[in-house]
C-alpha cells in the first residue's frame, strides 16, 4: 500500500529512516539535509497531508516524485514498486564521487501521539503502520503509571494487617476465662488470686507488660497474700489473650479501661495499681487520666519510655537510645514515625525485626501460647505503636498528684529499674525521678529487666507500696527466663547508621504506595436501610443469599394478566425507567426493578453475568410470576438478555432486545468488527471501556479522577445524541428521582456495571443455539438498534443477527440511542414481541 500526500511549499515533511512515521495533521519539524561536513544541501519543504491515510510513508520518497508516481500506478499494492524504487535510489547514491557524502535523509525517532486521549479522534499511525488504538499507546507512557499503580497495590496489600481473631466469634478463639463487658462492647478477660476482695484489706491490680497476659501476674507468695489480706486482680490488656482488641486504642483508653474494670467488678472506691515493662509505661496515663481519689498507691516497674516525650535532654534520649539493639532501635523509630508499616516492618524478612518480640517457643507454657492467639499486629504492634506514638503530654510535665490531698502522707508512687536493663535502658527512668521528686525512686545496681521474677523480689516490691517498707538486696532470676541471649556487658555507643537515607527512601516509596492504593479504592456502598444508608422507601423482596430487590409493578394485576413482562432497566438508571407501554390495551402485567446497586437494590460485589440472570429467576418466583414470562431489556439490560438466554432459556416466552450494549471481547466477532465498532465511540470512552475490561480494579479511579477525560456517558455528555436523540430527550424532564439511582455510590452501580458488562466472560453470545427451537415453542428473540446509536454502535448487533439467523432484527434508520421512548415506540415493540406484528420502520 502507498500513501497518497499532497506536496505543499512552506512546511516541512519529515523523511526518516523509520517506515510509517507520521506526524498527526499540522506541522512537523524542519529537517535539513546536510554533508558529510555540515553544510547544508539544497532542497525544498513540503506538508504533509495526513487526510486520509490507509498506507504507510518510506522515507526517502518524495510525495510527486518518479517513485512515488510508479507507485502509486501500480495498481491496489504499491510495496514492490516502492521496493525497486529504493533500490534504484540506493544504487544512484552508490555512484556518486567519492569526496561527496551521499544524499541522507535526517534519521528521526517514531513519535507518538499521546497529549491528551481526544488526540486519538482519528486513527493515527504508529510506527508499524496500524492504527493507534489506546492499547498501544498505553504501552508506551501510561502503561508505566498503571505498572507504578499495581505495585503499590500489591505493597499495600503487604503491609495490611491480617484481621484480628475475635474469642468467641466464629473463627476466633474459645472464651475459657471470666470476662466483662465494657461500655463500648468490649470484653476485658481478668484473673483474681489472693483473698475473696470482700475480705480483703488492700485491692491491687496488676498491669502486665509487652507480650505477657492475665497469667504474668506478680507472683506474691501466698502468706503475704494471706497475712496483709490482699486481693490481687490481673487482666488481659486489649488485644492480648481473651480480651477484645481495639483498633483505635491510645494511652488514655487502656487507662479509662482499667478504671471501668475496677467499677465492674466493684473493687470500691480506692485501689492500687502495679503496672510491669510497657504496663509500667501506662502507669502514667493512669496518674493522668484516672481520678486521684481511685488510686490509693503505684508501683512502676521498669517502665517503657517514650524516647520522643517532650522535657528529655537529647544526650538522656542518646544515651538510652544506643542501649538497644540496632533491630530495636530501627522497629521503635518505625512504630513512632510510620505507625502504618509497625505490621511490615516485624513481620518482614528482609531485615532484622524487634529483638525483644522473639520468643524461644521451647519456653512458652500453654498459658504463654494464648497471648498472641488474637494476632500479633492487635497485640504486640499496637503496644508498640502506642507505646512509642505521639504523645500528647509528656509525664515529665506532671505534678504531684496527690499534692492536695488529706492523706498526701498515705499515697505514694514508686519507680523501680535495674540498671543492667537491656530491654528498657535505665537513663530515661533515671532522669525522670530526678524530674519529679515526689516519685520515690528504687535502682537495683545489679538487676536486669526481669527483677520482678527474681526470688523474693515480688513481696518486697508489695511490701514497700503498702506498708512503705525500704528495698532489700534480692538475687537476679535464671537466665533461662530471658526471651533472648545476652552478655550481661552494658554495649557501648553505636554511631547512627549509615544507610538512613536509603531507608527514609524506602519507607517514602511504600508510603506513597499506600497513599496511591488507598486513592484507587472505592468508598463503601451505602446499603439501604442500614445505619448511614438511605432509606427504604420502595417493595423489596428478599433473596436466597440475604440481598434485597427493589421493584415496581404496573399494568393489570398479575392474576388477570395475559402476558407477565419483566424489563430491565440501562445504564444508570433504576425501576422508574421501565417501557412506557400501554399495558391496558393488551392485558399486560409489567415488572420493573432496580438492579444490584442501584436505586434500593442491595449491591452485590461479586456480580457476574450470570448472577444477574438468576436474580431475574428468584424475583419472578417471589412474586410467583408462574413458569414462564417475557423479557425486555435495554442498553445494559439489553446485553443481560443474551446471559437470561444462556441460563434461564426454560423460564421464557419471549425476549426483546433493545440497543443492547456489545462487549469487544466476545469470541466469534471479527477483528474488523470490533474495530470499526470501537472507534465510532468518543476517545474517552475507549479509555473507560479498556479499562473496565483490563484493569477493573482501576476503574472506579478512572472515572472518578480529574487527569484524563472519563466516560462521557456517565458525565452525559451531549455530544452522544443523534438529531432524533436531541428531540427525545425533553422527556427526561420528569427525572425527579435521578439522584436516588447513584445514592448508594457510584462504584456499585455504573462502575460495576462497565466492570461487568465490558469484562471477561467464559462464552460469547454468538455460540448461543436457538432457545425456542424445540416442539412446541413459539417463542421469538428480538434485536432493536438504531442506526445513528452514537452511545453504543450499532455494528455489533447487526453482526451478531447475521450469526444468529433465529434472531428477529429490527433496525431503525434514523433512530439514536433513545428510541424506545420515541412516541408510541414501545407499544410497537411490546406487539411485536407479543403478537408478532411486524414493526412498519424496521429494515
């Protein structure tokens, strides 16, 4: 094939080396040519026009020249014309003397059109000389932004949570311990030991620290418990064991929790709290947050400190920070700066995680198993991130406060560390006491963070918060309780490490990974009748698996009608829009109904073709439409008849087919078809429909997004109507209910309904075999269309009615999209599918 172009003086054609460039209508760069030593030849500029290009350009050839007019002589294929012509050209160059460079054509690169998607209002040729489609020239640019978007859905999805196990709930663990409910319907799992607390002289409850639960109580001995009469109560913190989690769980919730147990279990108006490790650090919060008339005493065992807690001198912070493990240092700096990536960053292999969350399961007793049981992200992660988060306060700000009260003498804090911590260095405990001087402050020069295990060490820690006895030397606990291997050596200073930066950058790219993910998901559907929903206002029927169907009847009721029709709306529409038949001249009982997602429908995430089809089916029986009934369906609705065709061919009568929308995939349509099919529609609605078939999960983004135009059909877009369409389309003036129709959410409806109709299906309508074929049947399948359909081409249904012989096909030659609502249209479209009348405009 040879392209025809007209030469015009002034404007430049651009020869290259490249067959099939060209440059889309307007003018291309200047080119020159040159010697070999620069200078430039003579020669002339011409314009190129690209007004109905069908072949390719090979550069080198002049538009007018003795080898473009062989070419174009030789008669339909010009490519061998072409091919001699480049030979002759190649061996004339060969014979020029040897000081003067050959005659060259500057060497261009292919360019691609890709400015803005309504450069593709005509095809353009590529650089293989085949129409630029949006498939090839989302290979090239936008293929890379849909790469970037579908890695950072997958990083997202990595650095999720997996959900927490609720007990008791199916899936969950048993509940095998006493537990109470909290006001916001929480459960708090507990353990009492020590004497009956209506006997008892002093309550105490005891906080457990990180990784631990109800069971790691302080283990008092049993005579102290008896001799000074103390009730001891333990509990799961949220998340922990038994105890229900709490997403949004902060430093004051678990101190308002504990609050609320004491009240449950009518632990009275006073009582003392013990809080170990990270529920030594809540011991704050409670001092903050709970009314000091509750508290009666503290003991604070080697607490976690918040390294970010505003009144630390940065050398303490410095100084207690190079204590830990690099790993540690590394999982706290994430739990306080990316809280999002605490799940990732200790559960990931790339790096080393916390240190102190590795636990030697040789160790762990039945009761240690439980912890975790919930998951390790609402326990162990959660602390972390609250633990280490942005405070608010900090508890060197606090006063005394117990200053003013009557008993002041009677109400003591206590702080007890090790100075050989490893887990919780003791620098920040250290200046705090220094900080607050109304803390009575207990250093053990030789413990480490297990102290409170040591033999003996828990009835002195008692003894000192109740009776204010002074501490006594104590011998450290067995190695073979540490959760890790250590030296016992206090490490020196590490110097920060070097690769900060590389792992800012990465923590930067998945942060932007899930702000990219996050901006692709869809909102939740509003489902009718649910809190935050809309309300229920029309008849609804039930269906097998809990959905709800709107519907609306009209015409004669079912019990006296001769024929029972069930039509199904288009594309953003609802129940309203049904054929504006006139149902009393023929006895006809019509149904209408909201499909899944629409108007008061429920939605159905997981909707298929084929779903939609038994839905039909389940309605009709609800409503006890009896064994068979017609069917109409326009648009969208009309491309659901083919899968009621597929499934359902038993339950009907007869069907009517109404400008049905077509899916470009389907096997058995020629490529041609297809073809000329897709680029009758407008540039942007390409874009939508090849996104809806490729990347469903993109969709919602697409036609939301303000980058690129989205479907012009969901923005109604005028430049869809044909000139009957434009005269049609005041009857839509009655609309009064358009906003119910997308009141559950955009996504739910026309999303889906793009996703679905223009997705993969498993079979293509052109396989389908007659359904009314056998003895007896008398039913016929009817195909409407019109020919200046600008919203859905009207080349695939003239195809698939040249496929399907047993199809009726009605074209309309002057009708758009819209014709159905024409006046009296659907009268002749209910007696053709009724009676068989042969419809006077059909061709």
């Amino acid at each position: 094939m040879c392209c025809a172009a007209e030469a015009r003086p002034g404007r430049a054609l651009v020869p290259s080396r490249h067959p099939g460039v060209v440059f889309r209508g307007g003018a291309a760069p200047r080119q020159r040519h040159t010697n070999g030593d620069g200078s430039a030849l003579p020669g002339r500029a011409y314009k190129l026009n690209c007004t109905g290009i069908r072949g390719i350009i090979i550069s080198g050839i002049r538009p007018g020249s003795r080898e473009s007019k062989r070419a174009d002589a030789d008669g339909g294929d010009g490519r061998r014309s072409l091919r001699r012509a480049r030979g002759r050209r190649r061996a004339r160059q060969q014979e020029r003397p040897a000081g003067r460079s050959a005659f060259r054509y500057s060497s261009i690169s292919p360019v691609l059109c890709l400015c803005s998607p309504s450069s593709f209002s005509r095809p353009t040729l590529c650089s293989a000389g085949q129409p630029l489609t949006p498939w090839r020239a989302l290979k090239k640019l936008p293929l890379l932004a849909l790469l970037v978007l579908f890695f950072s859905a997958f990083l997202y999805s990595q650095i999720q949570p997996p959900p927490s196990k609720i007990p008791g709930a199916p899936g969950g663990p048993p509940v095998t311990a006493p537990r109470t409910r909290l006001r916001d319907g929480r459960h708090l799992a507990y353990l009492e030991s020590g004497v009956p607390k209506e006997e008892a002289r002093y309550k105490i409850v005891f906080v457990h620290g990180f990784d631990c639960c109800r069971y790691d109580v302080l283990n008092v001995s049993q005579g102290l418990l008896e001799e000074l009469g103390i009730y001891l109560l333990s509990f799961d913190r949220p998340g922990y064991a038994e105890s229900d989690a709490h997403p949004a769980r902060t430093e004051k919730s678990i101190a308002l929790d504990i609050e609320e147990l004491a009240d449950n279990l009518q632990l009275g108006p006073k009582f003392h709290l013990i809080g170990f490790s990270m529920g030594g650090e809540i011991m704050w919060s409670c001092l903050k947050y709970i009314p000091h008339s509750r508290l009666a005493g503290m003991a604070i065992l080697a607490p976690v400190g918040n390294y970010w807690w505003s009144g630390f001198p940065p050398d303490v912070v410095e100084e207690a920070w190079y204590v830990q493990f690099p790993q540690d240092q590394r999982a706290v700096w994430v739990a306080h700066h990316l809280p999002w990536l605490t799940n990732w960053w200790n559960t990931q292999r790339l790096f080393p995680s916390s240190s102190v969350k590795g636990k030697n399961p040789v160790i762990l007793s039945k009761e240690d198993e439980q912890v975790r049981q919930l998951g390790e992200h609402d326990s162990l992660h959660r602390d972390m991130m609250v633990g280490f988060g942005k405070w608010s306060w900090s508890p060197l700000e606090m006063e005394n406060p117990f200053a003013a009260g009557a008993e002041e003498d009677e109400v003591k804090v206590h702080l007890w560390h090790g100075v050989e911590d490893l887990y919780v260095p003791v620098q920040l405990s250290r200046y705090i006491s220094k900080r607050l001087p109304w803390v009575i402050y207990h250093e053990l020069p030789t413990a480490g963070h297990l102290f409170p295990v040591a033999d003996g060490m828990p009835d002195v820690i008692v003894r000192s918060l109740l009776l204010g006895d002074d501490c006594v030397a104590v011998s450290l606990p067995a190695t073979a309780l540490l959760t890790m291997a250590v030296s016992g050596e206090k490490r020196p200073p590490q110097p920060a490490p070097a690769s900060g930066a590389r792992k800012l950058m990465l923590a930067l790219f998945v942060s932007l990974s899930a702000l990219l993910y996050k901006q692709i998901q869809p909102p939740p559907a509003k489902i009718p009748g649910t809190p935050g929903g809309p309300p229920v206002t029309a008849t609804r029927t039930r269906l097998s698996d809990g959905r709800y169907l709107a519907y609306l009847e009209s015409g004669v009721p079912k019990e006296e009608a001769k024929y029972k029709i069930i039509f199904v709306h288009g594309f953003d529409s609802c129940r309203y829009d049904a054929l504006p038949i006139s149902t009393a001249q023929l006895g006809i009982y019509l149904l209408s109904f909201d499909r899944p997602g629409y108007a008061e429908s429920d939605p159905h995430p997981s909707r298929t073709e084929k779903r939609i089809a038994l839905d039909i089916t389940e309605l009709a029986d609800n409503l006890q439409l009896g064994p068979k009934f017609y069917l109409a369906g326009y648009s969208m609705g009309g491309e659901i008849m083919w899968s009621c065709l597929k499934y359902i061919p038993h339950r009907l009568s007869g069907v009517a087919i109404l400008g049905p929308v077509g899916n470009y995939w389907w096997s058995g349509l020629p490529s041609n078809v297809s073809r000329d099919a897709w680029y009758q529609q407008l540039p942007q609605d390409q874009w939508a429909v090849w996104v809806a078939h490729h990347l469903p999960w993109l969709t919602y983004w697409w036609n939301t997004q303000k980058l690129f135009p989205a479907s012009s059909v969901i923005a109604y877009n005028p430049a869809l109507l044909s000139e009957e369409d434009k005269l049609i389309i005041p009857k839509f003036a009655h609309r009064t209910y358009t906003p119910q129709i997308r009141q559950q959410g955009e996504h739910e409806c026309v999303h889906r309904d793009l996703m679905v109709g223009f997705g993969r299906w498993s079979w293509s309508p052109l396989e389908l075999e007659d359904p009314f074929a056998g003895e007896g049947k008398k039913g016929k399948v009817h195909l409407w269309h019109g020919a200046e359909d600008l919203i859905v081409p009207v080349s695939l249904s003239r195809y698939i009615s040249e496929r399907l012989p047993w199809v009726v096909y009605h074209e309309l030659p002057k009708s758009g999209h819209l014709f159905h609502i024409a006046d009296g249209m659907a009268d002749v479209i209910a007696k053709s599918l009724l009676l068989g009348d042969d419809d006077p405009h059909s061709a």
